[in-house]
C-alpha cells in the first residue's frame, strides 16, 4: 500500500484507464486533423495562408480545442475498451473472487475520472481561452469565404445605466453608424436625447464623433435645444462590439464570461442564453466524465459472449446518443424554450439515472 492509499490493483487500473485516454485522443485527434486539412486546403492555398501559420497558430491551437471539446467522449471510448479487454481475459471475475468489492474496484475508475475533469476544466479555463484566439483569428483571416461588410441593424442598447444608444445601421468597413442617438435617463425621466445623421469612430483616439448633430435638454423649466456640425464624444461601446461573433466568449475565463454575460445584460442584449450555455457548460462538460465513467465501467465489467465489439458498439451508442441529446437540449434553450442552466445539466441529470440503473445491474 502506497502513502496515497492506492495498491498495485489501483495503479494499475488507473495506468490503464489514463494510457488508453490519451492514447484515444492521440489517435482520433491525429483523424480529426487530416480531415480538417482536406476540407480546408482549398481555403488555406485560395488565401495564400503560410504553412507556419498554418500548423503553428491554426492546428497546434485546433488540437486542444478538439481534444478538450471531446474530453467525456474519449474517456467513454476508454473504460469501454479497457474494461471489456479486463472482463474477456476474466480480470475483473478475478479481481472479484479475491475479495475486492465491486464498489471497491470503482475507486481507481472514478481517480481517474477526476484527474481528467480537472484537467479538462482547467485546461477550458486557463489555457484555451488564448489558444482559441489564436484559432478564430486563424480562421477570420484564412479561412472565412468573406469578412462582413455590415454590422448589426436597428439597434437600441444600453451603454451604461440610464445610457441608450440607437442606430439604424452601421457600416463596419469605415466605423459609420447611421441615424446615430443618445438618450440619458435620471430614473424614468428623459433628461437628454442627442440625435445626428451619423456617427464616426476614431480608432486612434478611442471616441465618437457625431456629424449634423442636435441636442435636446429637458429641464423642469423648459426644453434646452444644441445644434452643431460636429461634436467628439466618448461613449462605453466600441464597433467591434457590432460585428463580433458569438463564438467571442470562446477566448473568455469564467470570470471573463460572468463579467461579459453582466454588461451584455445591461445592455440589453437578446442572444443572452448563448453565453450562459458557454459558461455552464464549462462545469457540466467535466462532470460528466464521472457519469460516463460509471456507465462505461458498470456495462463493460460483465464478460459477454460476443466479445469486446458488443461492448464498444454500445458504448459508442451510449455516447452518441449523449452528445446528440445535449445538443437537442441546447437547441432548446437558444430558442427560448428552455432554461440555460436546465438544458446544458439535463443530459447530465438523465444520465446519471441511466448509470444508476446499470450500476445496479452490474455483476458484484
């Protein structure tokens, strides 16, 4: 017995349950990459991407992206396959007639499981954030057919708290935002409202410029009127903020999510429960490695006549159906049908049950 309580039947299950891990990864990613490359080659020669770039900003960033996204699939894919090979050589009715408890032998299986998680959270939280910038700006630069030429239309949000901004249209190949407006609220009393033909961004100075301009003050003696030409202004927005993708809280930290999700919030923002899927997600997908686990180990630990195959067709049943249905719940909350929170932790909620029923089942 070590000084971590684990015996040679502990590190051995776990040597083979992180070896086929990351061996799986090695193998499926290595696919993965070689059929991304002919699906993208065409792009990469038509926009003159330079190899380097190609293999150091774009698929040295892909890798993780891929391996992480897919991190509950793998470990699946792994006590499967591992376990039905223990079960077919009677390893596991051995290790059963020698005393050792079925929940006994779920302990290195489960250590296992949450060396991975750990990984896998930390690795979403800390280093893909940075890795995915490099990707997406890969992927704006080489591999988008087209970059956009306009942004976001009718828009009315808010900046800061009793700030609103309206355009109709903005233009982000010169920064213009047309029919440009301010409106500044003292509660639910209207205390200013700006209006101007449109409105600049200076990228150089950081500020707005508004051109054919009028200002209205509602004061409780009267109504102020300004006109003007020209007026710089710094206003709490920026154009990229018109154009950017959803896939943006990809290159964020929890805590850069939370903050993100806030001010999207405060603005007034429709595609809200994007976010919210992203950062519950960054939980849920790790978790799920424990449920997984307890499948893959309770259905491939009883020796069966048809072989290693039978086990891994059903695993890899299992786990398809999983990623299908997670993706069904998600489609669900985006439309508004469903809770965020509700529809990322269900697969896990109903899998969980499904586990607990072949636990029971499992030969003990």
């Amino acid at each position: 017995m070590s000084k971590l309580g684990l015996n040679i039947l502990d590190r051995y299950i776990i040597r083979k349950f992180l070896g086929t891990f990351f061996y799986s990864i090695l193998l499926i990613v290595s696919i993965a990459v070689i059929f991304d490359l002919a699906e993208k080659l065409d792009n990469f020669i038509e926009r003159e991407a330079p190899w380097r770039a190609v293999i150091f900003d774009y698929y040295l960033n892909f890798i993780p992206y891929f391996a992480i996204l897919f991190s509950p699939l793998f470990t699946f894919i792994s006590v499967i396959y591992f376990t039905s090979k223990m079960a077919y050589n009677t390893e596991i009715i051995a290790i059963l007639s020698n005393g050792v408890s079925f929940n006994r032998l779920l302990r290195p299986y489960f250590i296992s499981a949450c060396i991975i998680a750990l990984f896998s959270f930390l690795m979403s939280d800390m280093v893909l954030p940075v890795s995915n910038q490099k990707r997406l700006d890969f992927e704006e630069l080489y591999y988008r057919r087209s970059a956009p030429q306009s942004g976001m239309r009718d828009v009315h949000k808010q900046i800061l708290p009793g700030v609103y901004i309206y355009f109709s249209n903005f233009s982000t190949s010169n920064n213009i935002a047309y029919n440009f407006s301010i409106e500044q609220f003292d509660g639910n009393r209207l205390v200013s409202k700006t209006t101007s033909d449109y409105a600049t961004y200076d990228t150089t100075e950081n500020m707005w410029t508004l051109r054919q301009y009028m200002t209205r003050h509602f004061t409780e003696s009267g109504e102020v009127m300004e006109r003007g030409i020209r007026k710089d202004t710094t206003l709490n927005v920026h154009p990229s903020e018109f154009s950017r993708r959803e896939s943006i809280v990809e290159t964020m930290s929890l805590r850069e999510i939370d903050e993100f999700i806030e001010q999207q919030r405060m603005q007034g923002a429709d595609n809200i429960d994007y976010f919210l899927i992203e950062r519950h997600s960054r939980v849920a997908f790790p978790f799920s490695t424990f449920i997984l686990t307890l499948i893959g180990m309770s259905l491939s630990s009883k020796k069966s006549r048809e072989g290693i195959g039978f086990h891994i067709g059903l695993g890899l049943l299992l786990s398809f159906s999983y990623i299908l249905f997670m993706r069904f719940s998600t489609m669900f909350s985006v439309s508004g049908l469903m809770s965020p929170l509700v529809a990322v932790w269900l697969p896990n909620i109903l899998y969980a049950v499904i586990a607990y029923i072949i636990y029971r089942f499992a030969p003990k």
